[in-house]
C-alpha cells in the first residue's frame, strides 16, 4: 500500500503515530509507549523522521525492529 504525505501528516498523536523512514511509512503507535527515548518518537510525528530514526542514540536493534511496522511505502509525487 503507498500512502501520501497528507495522509501520513494526520496520524501524529500518542495515540495515533506514523513516521516515515527512508520513503516507508511505518505506525510506531503500538511503540510509542516503550520508546527508550520517551516522546522524542513524536518528534517527527506524521512527517519524516528518517534523520532521527538513524542518530547515533538509536542501538542496531531498532534496525531489525522497524520492519515490524511497516504498513506500506510513501507515494511519490
């Protein structure tokens, strides 16, 4: 499934989060709560998070995880 920006753009709650990494759309809702970080993860809510996502604070754990959350690829324009 391919998502636009716009639809992306509206799923930046606590309660309702989705971030892009790398043109994938991925909803980290269920993950938000444990994110070591705390609410750092809603940073880039809705939006790209791509250059957070690969900071050096992020273990190479999170790099065999994320795919978990995959729901699809961001459309392009």
């Amino acid at each position: 499934k391919s998502y636009t920006l716009a639809e992306v753009s509206k799923h930046k709650s606590r309660d309702d989060c989705w971030i892009i990494v790398k043109n994938k759309v991925y909803d980290v809702t269920s993950y938000v709560e444990e994110h070591p970080g705390g609410d750092s993860i809603l940073n880039n809510a809705g939006g790209d998070s791509t250059e957070g996502f690969f900071g050096p604070q992020h273990v190479t754990r999170v790099f065999q995880m994320i795919d978990d959350f995959c729901i699809g690829e961001l459309e392009s324009s």
